[in-house]
C-alpha cells in the first residue's frame, strides 16, 4: 500500500502553488498596460488577492474532476483519500472570499468588483464543464486574460488595448492547451516550460507597452521562478 501524503503536501500539490508567479506576472504586465502608475504596495496587494482566486480554482479543478482522477489519475490527493472533496470546496470558498476582500479593499470603485467576480465565474465554470465543454481550453485562457482585466480596473481602467493584450494572453494558454493534449504522456516534460512561458509573453507585453527594464526583468524572474518551484511541487 502506498502511504498517505502529509496533509501540507496534499494541499500544496492541490494548489499548484508552482505556478503562481505566473498569476504575478499577469498582474504586472496588466497594471503595465493600463498605463498606471506601478506602485509595489499596490502590485503586491492584487497579485495577493488574484492568487488566492487561481489557487481557489485549482481546488476547484480537483473537486469536479475527483471521478475522472479516480479512474486516470489516483494518485491525485481527493481520490488518493489525502483531502475530502468536502474538505477542497471548503478551502476553495475561503480562498475565493479572501481574493475578493484583497481586490475590493484596492479601491472604493466598484468596477474591479465587477471584474473581479467574473473572473470568479469563469474559473468557476471552467472547471464545472471543461471536461465536456469543447471550448474549455478556450475558458482557461479567458482566465488568465481576464487577470490583465482585474489588474487594469483595480488601478487605471479596461482600455482596449488591455482587452488586446488579455486576448494575446488567452491565446498562448489555448495554444499552450492544445499543444498539451497532443503531446499526450509526453507533455509532463514540455508543459512546465510552457507554462513558465506565460510569465515570458507578459515580459514581452509590458516592454512593447512601455514597462522599464526592472518591470520586465520581474517578469522573466517569475518564469524562473515557476520553473524552480516546479521541481518541488508539480504545476499540472
């Protein structure tokens, strides 16, 4: 029989804590392209409460697919019997609640909130449908793309060359999607250094949209950084 995972380890490969520079650097080059000016206590603070809305969905991931890691994936911790499903949804509704104050306390301005809560809906629906939805890797990448719309409300406004920059982001996480699924047992060795690849396009979209070297050079840290944190904790 294989022993059960420590309960820290359970919940930290839940959370694909790994991947979270990644949520950074989204909310860097967001506040970037907004033409904000870029505050680190500001920065911090959102990057804070948009990743507690992905690690809430990264719960979520597991709670909906805990029958079909049953049979595909048992050693993911809800069905290895590590975390109840209970007990996942419980910590995503915190985790969910947590991001919004953290957003919502950004500004008194109600638009944020609005962004905010739809980002909470697609991550939501995302992981309710994408195993039936055909267009799940497109809801994916409209998360991440509506994380440059967060960022954007919560410090200037949604300009429509936020929404431009959003589209190229959800268009990598697609391409990067469905370059996974071909791969099939192979992607474990090329999906991490896509995945890092996210923190590089938002290098690229806050130098095309005027960041200085030291906003970009945080980008590409969070590449790195997701990179190195991958070896600890897996991030697919």
């Amino acid at each position: 029989m294989t022993p059960r995972r420590s309960r820290w380890r359970a919940y930290l490969l839940l959370s694909r804590i790994s991947n979270l520079p990644t949520v950074w650097s989204n909310v860097i080059a967001g506040a970037v392209v907004s033409g904000a000016a870029v505050v680190p206590f500001d920065i911090g603070r959102l990057a804070a409460g948009v990743s507690f809305l992905y690690t809430a969905g990264m719960f979520l991931n597991d709670v909906f697919d805990r029958e079909f890691d049953r049979t595909h994936r048992p050693d993911r911790p809800i069905p290895a019997g590590d975390v109840s499903p209970r007990a996942a949804a419980r910590v995503a509704a915190l985790l969910v609640g947590a991001g919004l104050f953290m957003i919502s306390a950004q500004s008194g301005n109600l638009v944020p909130r609005v962004w905010a809560i739809v980002l909470v809906g697609a991550i939501y629906y995302y992981n309710w449908r994408h195993k039936r939805d055909p267009l799940g890797p497109l809801w994916m990448g409209v998360c991440r793309g509506l994380v440059y719309c967060v960022a954007a409300a919560s410090l200037a406004s949604v300009s429509g060359r936020v929404l431009m920059a959003a589209a190229v982001m959800t268009a990598y996480v697609v391409l990067l999607t469905q370059i996974a699924k071909r791969l099939g047992q192979r992607a474990s060795v090329v999906v991490p250094l896509l995945i890092a690849g996210i923190s590089i396009v938002d290098a690229v979209i806050a130098a095309i949209a005027g960041g200085g070297p030291p906003l970009v050079l945080l980008c590409v840290v969070c590449a790195v950084l997701t990179l190195g944190f991958q070896r600890v904790v897996p991030g697919t």
